[in-house]
C-alpha cells in the first residue's frame, strides 16, 4: 500500500517557520490504528488525512498519541495541498469535521479558516498551574484549553513551564497570552496531554484568543503572533459566534508511505 503525504509549514510566509503538519490525502478511509501509526511515525504535532465526501471532504487529524477534535494549522495546510498540489477550483473547501463543518478560503495571499468560537468560562486559578506557569494568572478562563492571561509579552517569551505538571490539567492544553506593543497579543501553546509539549502555532487556541482580545482591545480585527521558537502569525476577526484565522503556508516536502 502507498499512501501520498505532504509536509507544510502553516501559518508561515516562508519556510522553516509556521508549524509543520504532515497531510495524506486518501480516496477511502484507511484503519485508525495505521493512521495512528503514521501520526506517530511523522512525530509532527499533527498529521491530517482526508477523503472526498459529495462537495465537500471528511477531515481528521491526529497528535503523535491521539485523535483530536480540532486542530487550525493542520485545516490550513490541508487547505494548501488541495489548492497548491491536488488543483482544487472553487474558492472555498468545505471540510466535515468532529467539530462540525469548517471552510477555508482563499482571500488573496491568505487562506482564510472559519471555525467556531469557544467559550469564556472564568475560573479561579489551581495551586499547581500557577505552580506550573511560574507567574501568577491575571485571568483565567476555560473551555476545551486553560486560557491563562499573563501582565506582558516578556512573561510570554521568557516562560519556562513545568511540562509534566501542565499535562495533569483537565484540559488539552494551556494557552498563556499577554498584549504586545508589536502586534495585538502574543501567546504559547502547551499540550503536553496531546503529545505535544509546545506547539509551534495553534490555530484552535485563536478561537479561544480572538474572542477574548477582541473584547479586551475593542477590536474586530487583531493580529497574533504564536512566540514559540518557530513563531507564526494569525490574522483573526471575530463575527458573532464564529472565527475567520487567516495565514500563509508553504510546501516543505512531497512523497508517498510505503506500507
């Protein structure tokens, strides 16, 4: 059996940047244990596979551990290859997801993500995630991620965190964020749980981000930059109950699994 892959650089303008996602576009659905396999094989914080489905495609993404229900960068590298490599024609690809039915279009240089927005929910903050963190919470929210608000950028660049005691947080990960002076906020990403100590750029955690900056800041439309080591930067706005991310993504590889 050989199965074709892709590796794109996500929410990147250039190589070597942006987070990478492994993608393997299939003509039927193969096992979950070998597309498992595979994920854990590209070691990459995630790997798609998507079928053709009517108009639209069936899209899933896995961790190097585990099946998740909504991962943006790996949407939006998805996105490319159908765009860049498989010649897909209409401006707007309809994706089947567990979180529901997601679109991507293309919007100049920009790929264009519309996903859900997630909730808000304050909660007081446990002892051993500040613990964790290493700096107090200025606020904390929760819903399928910890957003943990901190003072300012330099906390956000300089964080150490305590890996193995995030990964006991009743949550996939922890979003920590603070205002920037050169975009609209900044943030990291850690999903230790997931597989994924640090995630270069999230594109689920800005459905998290943009609602809360765009009510902080006033503003619709906000620019984040993921500052992991890689870095990355969404362009979000926020209508109504929905998210549009928009980024750039680059091809870094092409080839086929043998299996």
């Amino acid at each position: 059996m050989q199965l074709p892959i892709y590796q794109v650089d996500a929410f990147a303008s250039k190589l070597f940047e942006g987070n990478p996602a492994a993608i393997c576009p299939l003509s039927e659905w193969v096992s979950d244990e070998l597309m498992q396999q595979v994920a854990m094989e590209n070691n990459l914080s995630e790997t798609a596979f998507f079928v053709p489905q009517n108009d639209r495609y069936r899209l899933r993404w896995f961790t190097p551990t585990t099946e998740v229900d909504l991962c943006g960068h790996a949407t939006l590298a998805s996105a490319h290859v159908l765009f860049e490599h498989l010649e897909y024609q209409r401006s707007t690809i309809k994706f089947d997801t567990n979180s529901g039915v997601l679109k991507v279009r293309k919007e100049d240089d920009q790929l264009v993500m519309d996903f859900p927005a997630a909730a808000l929910n304050a909660t007081e903050t446990p002892d051993f995630l500040e613990k964790a963190i290493g700096h107090p919470a200025k606020e904390l929210y929760h819903d399928t991620d910890y957003l943990y608000v901190l003072e300012n950028e330099e906390q956000i660049r300089n964080l150490d965190p305590d890996i193995a005691a995030i990964s006991k947080a009743d949550a996939r990960g922890v979003i920590v964020t603070a205002p920037s002076k050169q975009v609209d906020f900044v943030s990291r990403f850690f999903a230790p749980a997931a597989g994924v100590d640090e995630d270069p750029v999230t594109g689920s955690a800005h459905t998290m981000l943009t609602p809360y900056w765009a009510q902080q800041l006033g503003k619709e439309k906000l620019v984040g930059r993921q500052v992991s080591q890689r870095g990355g930067t969404v362009y979000c706005r926020q209508h109504g109950d929905r998210i549009a991310l928009g980024g750039q993504a680059c091809t870094f590889m092409q080839g086929v699994i043998t299996l």
